[in-house]
C-alpha cells in the first residue's frame, strides 16, 4: 500500500513572523511544492532527472499511479528505465552525510556582509531612541536569516527524500521484471538500471550498509549458556534469598489490617520456594496491621551493567575492530525438520539477542502465498484499523518538518475500515484532500501504513493452520508457550497481526510487552531494514532517549546511529529480505523501516526458559516504576501453568514459577483479610473477562484475582462512565466514586491454596 501525496499548505499569514516565513518561503531558489494528484496532464515521460531537481519536476516525481495500488506500476518507472538521462540522479545523489545545519560559505559571507552593512552605528551620535530601533531592526534581519536558513533545509531534506524514494522505486521495479520469466528487456535497458543502482550503492556511506554473517546451526556463540551475560543479574533480582524471622499475629483488637501494598516480582525471597500454602498465610498474617513484608524484600530497581569483555568476544567473533559497534546479524538456513535439525535451531533462537532464518518456508511446507492480503477471508472489514502517515526517507536519517536532526518521529494516525483501505489498495476513489494529513510538513511525500491487521476469528483459521507446520518453540499456539496460558486474546501478542507497508513506512523504537520473545515473517515482496539492540543495554538507552527528549517507553522515536556509537552502544543493522523470517529474542529493544513494498505477519511467544521468565519478571517492576501498563498478566499465567502442572522438570522454570506464585498468594491472603475486616462490599466476578486480564488505572500494575472498582464522576447528567480497575496500593484519586459492588475476586483463597500445594516438585 502507498499513498504518496504532496499538498500545499493553504496559509495566511496572521502575523509578522508568518509574513516573513512566507516571503522566505516564495524566495527560495529551491521550492519543494508538488501535488501528485491534481496535475495529472503532465506525462512522467516528460521528467528528467538532473541533480538540482526544478519545481515542475518534483510535481511529478511519483505520479498517480503509484498512489493508486501496492505496487508500483511498470508506466511509473519507465522512463527511469529508458531513458538516457535517467542515471543522473543516481550519479550524483544528495549527499545525505551534508551537514543541514551548516550554511553554505557564500551565503555566510553575504550574510556577514548585510550584517557589516546594516549594523546599527554605535557612536555617540546616536541618541537612545535611534538604538532601539536599530535593536528592533537587527533582530527582524536574524528573524528573516532564521527562516530562510529553515526553508533551505526543508528544501535540501524534501529533495533527499525524493531522490531516495525513486531510487527505491526503481529497485524495485527492476527486481520484478529480473524475477519475471516473461519480461524481455530492450536494448541496453538492464545494464543502464543496473549502473544506475551500482552508482547510488558506490556513493552510499559505507558505515550505512546493512551487515549479515551466515553460520552453521550449532555454532558456539560468545554468550552461550549466560544470555548477554545477565545471569548474575536476574538471579539476584528474581532467586535471590534471605532469612526473615516473623512472629505469629496479634490478636490485638485494636489493631486495623491494612490493605496490602502494590505486589512487586523482583527483590530478596524470605521464603523458600519449597514451602506449603500454610506456610505462606502464616507469613503473610503476621503482620496485617502494617506493611512490613515478611514475604519478599521490597529493592529499588537498576538496570544491568553491560559486560564489556561480551562486547570485545563478538567483536573478534565478528571479525570487527574495537571501535566498530555495528554487529552482523547471524543469518541460518533451515534446511530440514528433522529432530535434530530443530533442537539446534531451537538452541541458537534463545542463545543470540537477534536472529534470521532463511528457508523455514520451504523445510516446513509452508505455503505463504495464502497470506496475501487479497487471500485472507476477513469476515470483520467494517473494523477499523490504524494507518500511519509517515514521510519516507532513508533510514539512517530522522529530521523533522524543519530539515532538522531528531529523534522525534512525526505521523498522523487515522483510523478507516479494513475494508475501505483494502479497496484503497487497488484504487484511491476520494481526492487526495481526504487523506491530507492535517498538520507537519505538506511539501513532503507521504506514504500510509497500515499496522496492526489482527487475523483472527474463524474466517483465518484455515491460514492459521499453516503456521503450526513450525517448529514448536516458534508457534504462535504450542503446550510449550507460556503465553498459550492465557485464555482470551491480548492482540498482537498472542495472536497473529499483519502490516502492510509502502516504502519508507517505520515502526518506531520499542521492546515487546514484557519483553517477550517476537517473531516477524517478511512475506515480500520488497526488504525492511532492522535495528536491534541487545537486552543488557537497556538501561543506557533508556538515559540515552531521555537525553535526546524521547520517552522510553513512548513508541514515537527513531534513535541516530550515530548517536548509538557515540555511547559505545552495539547495534544490529541488517536487510530481511522476503521469505525470511526474524527472531528477537527476550528484551530486544529494536525499530524497522520498509525499503520497499512489503507485508509482514507478527507474534510473541513465550519460551519456558529462565531468561525469558526473569527477564518479564524485571520488566514487571520496572513498568510499575515507571507508570506503564502491564497488558500481559504475568501472574495470572504462572497460576494457569501450576494449576495444568507444568515445567516441574525444569527446575530454573519451576522456582520463578512458584515465586511469582508464593508472593500473589500471600498478597491475597492479605487482601482478602483486609476486605473481611474492613466490611468492604465484596462478591465474585460478574463482569467476565472484564476483570480477567486488567491492570491498575493508576499503576499500571496487574490486578490479579481480586479487583477494586471505581467509576468517575458524571460530567454529564445522560452519560455513562465505565468502571475502572485499581490494585490494592493505590487509592481511586479525587473525581472517582467507588462502586457499589466495591471489589470482586475469581477464585477464593481455599481454590488458590489448593492450586499452589499441587504444584510440587519431586525433589
């Protein structure tokens, strides 16, 4: 899907500023305006391609054609094909290394000459009134030098992005015809498109180019057996032990039993994980009247400390210099499924940070051809889905509508229904204006994006089927994925979800729900490009987003290479070609772009290892820390794995299960003791899978088994205010009115007791 638009901004100026801004704007040598759509006369034949692009050629770069299908049209690049003069642009490429913030000399020079000019004369001639006016006149002179300089690295970037989505075009033109069997090339066509490609690449910033590195299944990678070196550190945070005497409870009547605190699942176990159910309440009572937890040690929370001899190995693992953080990405071909075949591929899957898998499509009889979008029998196109407005450029640039560097990413985001933007794909039917996106830079080419298809409901399960032909540890349902634990939809997550991609479309900086482990199937036609960084770095990315004024939890932001090295941080940039599937491993931080026209097809899964438990068991914490939902309720699925008595043979699975497990149950024994005591108004669950998967309104926090509802306020007399969940810590704030069923509760203390002590291990 594409959608390419440029509009002009209709603007009066209602100021002085905005008057200066616009005749800067019309003054500039080098206008970007251009509409696509509205000027259809003029034939792409007609273009040509010289370095300073001129106006009415940039009407017409992209024509509309290409707005109206997927896939570009044979007509939209024939001309680049054919023509003798088509090459230029390629031999003399923006430089997309020119420093925008960096006036040109000559204009420097006029500048500085202006200012020597018109510089108001300080003698003591001058009376005091002619000063002023002489300050107020220099500083509408830096005001006008201000905006030109602004509308001039608009211009340079507007021009950038052109020059590379073209060329990106005729990849991918030229790609399809070499892989049609039936298209006949004319005379010199090939090898003029083929030098025209050589040109660009030859010119491109060689610390630009995507590294992969081929090896064997079965290769010992450096931080095998100690995943990125946190070992020691999820042990401390998640196994970590210490001895806690308690006395039995007071019977003292005067005492009130509070409510118990916000559950946390790192810090210092004070009981052993071995223990009975009896054994937790008589922990979890002792002390009712205050918040003294004699369960767990409450710890702040801190990031890793990246290991640097890990970094020195998988530099010489690599081949790299000791300055080069730019890692290969480890690229495998599965050439069978055999048994063997498999368990190899299953151990270096949890053993790398990132990983490409060539192949799997073929070994497993996988048909991926019935995932394309026109196949799919979606029963639900009336729902809406969200489609991204982005402006595509090269990847390893980030500027704003003011041609400026930053880490900022802007996109308008609508939503219209699948149905509509299955139709758009084939033909845009409205003017161009509909989809005019309301704020930003207008003079830019637009492309649309659309995210998150959710492929569900009986009309995909006949597609569906097709994946469980994978090997268990990557299917999106198995016995062995901890997210298959859960028994309703978290979308996305443990479902399956497909984007639709035009060039240059972005999915923005982020780690998985609960750092999950992900899996993302390029279905081609075209390549995306990824960035990944590995796990232990998170905490110096997390200053580093803040630093440069990006949340890092926020998915709005596209981080500078060149920053990454700068910080010594080691990343992964490589190219995922159609076919080939990518595996992110536990706490991945990672971010995308389509170089061309592609869907993917995505979902989590949870491995039952160690890592892949901890890790979630950090990132609990750190999102109540840091306010950010958990839509993932880690609890509620170590309870489902007791109560269907799994991974008891895997004892670094089973001990973060039954702690998970020992600190929700002697919250509970509070919390219900609480509520008894206190005479709340208590009864169980009416509301369904409402309360089976929520989290705090306040925290963010998991709201396991027993939930504390509050309702704002009416605004309005005839509206309707939902119900909203809180967890125990944390008190409806001012404008919430408690309801009248006050908490609700799935499963009463005798049934999670019961579950907990049939979950024992033969030792």
């Amino acid at each position: 899907p594409v959608n390419i638009l440029h509009e002009e901004r209709e603007h009066k100026p209602e100021s002085d500023t905005d008057a200066v801004e616009s005749k800067a704007a019309a003054s500039s040598e080098m206008q970007t305006h251009s509409d696509f759509t509205e000027r259809d006369e003029m034939q792409y034949d007609d273009m040509e391609f010289p370095c300073d692009v001129p106006e009415e050629h940039l009407h017409h770069q992209v024509p509309k054609e290409a707005v109206e299908s997927h896939q570009v049209p044979e007509e939209a690049v024939e001309n680049l094909m054919h023509s003798e003069e088509a090459p230029e642009i390629f031999q003399n490429p923006v430089d997309l290394d020119h420093d925008d913030n960096e006036p040109e000399n000559d204009d420097r020079e006029e500048e500085s000459a202006n200012e020597d000019k018109d510089t108001p004369s300080t003698s003591e001639a001058k009376n005091n009134e002619d000063q002023k006016q002489n300050r107020k006149q220099g500083g509408r002179r830096i005001n006008n030098k201000t905006k030109a300089e602004v509308e001039r690295r608009k211009a340079i970037m507007n021009k950038q992005n052109t020059d590379w989505l073209l060329k990106q075009m005729l990849s991918f033109a030229y790609e399809k015809k070499k892989k049609d069997p039936n298209h006949v090339w004319e005379k010199d066509e090939k090898s003029r498109v083929e030098n025209c490609i050589k040109n660009w690449a030859e010119k491109s910033n060689p610390k630009h180019m995507s590294k992969r590195k081929d090896i064997e299944l079965g290769t010992v990678l450096p931080d095998r057996g100690n995943y990125r070196y946190c070992l020691d550190y999820l042990k401390r945070r998640c196994t970590a032990f210490e001895t806690r005497p308690f006395e039995e409870s007071s019977s003292d009547s005067n005492m009130t039993t509070v409510a118990p605190p916000t559950m946390r699942l790192t810090g210092t176990m004070h009981l052993k994980h071995n223990i009975t159910a009896e054994d937790v309440k008589k922990a979890a009572l002792s002390s009712p009247t205050s918040k003294v937890n004699p369960v767990y040690k409450k710890e702040e929370l801190v990031p890793p400390v990246p290991d640097k001899a890990l970094l020195k190995k998988e530099q010489d693992f690599y081949g790299l210099t000791k300055d080069d953080f730019h890692l290969p990405c480890p690229v495998v071909s599965v050439a069978n499924m055999e048994p063997s075949e498999i368990k190899k591929l299953e151990e270096i899957s949890n053993g790398v940070p990132i990983l490409l898998m060539k192949g799997l499509d073929t070994a497993a009889k996988i048909d991926l051809a019935k995932f394309a979008i026109e196949k799919i029998p979606i029963a639900q196109k009336k729902t809406e889905i969200i489609v991204l407005n982005q402006v595509p450029q090269p990847a390893e640039q980030n500027k704003n509508d003011k041609g400026e560097d930053t880490w900022s990413i802007f996109h308008r985001e609508e939503k219209i229904p699948l149905d509509e933007y299955l139709k758009y794909l084939k033909k845009v039917e409205k003017k161009a204006d509909d989809y005019k996106p309301e704020s930003g830079e207008q003079n830019s080419p637009w492309s649309r994006f659309a995210t998150n298809v959710d492929l569900t409901g009986k009309d995909c399960k006949k597609v569906l089927e097709e994946l469980q032909k994978l090997p268990e540890h990557l299917r999106p349902r198995s016995k062995t994925n901890l997210l298959s634990q859960l028994d309703f939809n978290v979308f996305g997550i443990n479902t399956i979800q497909m984007y639709l991609k035009a060039i240059g479309s972005r999915t923005a900086a982020h780690m998985e729900h609960l750092l999950m482990a992900s899996i993302n199937w390029n279905l081609g036609p075209g390549p995306c490009v990824w960035y990944a960084v590995s796990y232990e770095y998170w905490g110096e990315l997390e200053k580093l987003t803040t630093e440069n004024g990006a949340n890092y939890h926020h998915e709005n932001y596209w981080p500078s290479e060149e920053e990454l090295v700068k910080n010594k941080i080691p990343f992964y940039k490589f190219e995922q070609l159609a076919k080939e599937m990518v595996y992110l491993n536990s706490g991945c931080f990672h971010f995308v772009q389509s170089n061309s026209y592609c869907s993917n097809i995505a979902w989590n899964v949870g491995q039952p290892t160690f890592t892949q438990l901890a890790i979630s068991m950090v990132a609990v914490d750190h999102n109540i820390q840091k306010k950010n939902d958990n839509i993932i309720p880690l609890g509620q699925m170590a309870w489902s794995v007791a109560k269907e008595k799994k991974f008891i043979d895997v004892p670094e699975v089973y001990e973060l299960i039954r702690n998970i497990m020992i600190r929700s149950l002697a919250h509970m024994e509070k919390y219900f003791l609480y509520i008894k005591e206190n005479e709340k108004e208590f009864g169980v669950n009416p509301f369904g899978n409402a309360s089976k998967n929520c989290w705090c309104t306040s925290c963010g926090c998991e709201v396991f088994n027993i939930v504390h509802w509050a309702v704002k306020k009416k605004t309005k007399e005839d509206e309707e205010e939902p119900l909203e969940p809180f967890c125990s810590g944390c008190t409806p704030p001012k404008g919430y009115i408690l309801n009248k069923l006050e908490f609700t509760y799935q499963r009463t203390l005798e049934e999670l007791r019961e579950i907990f002590d049939g979950y024992r291990s033969m030792e």
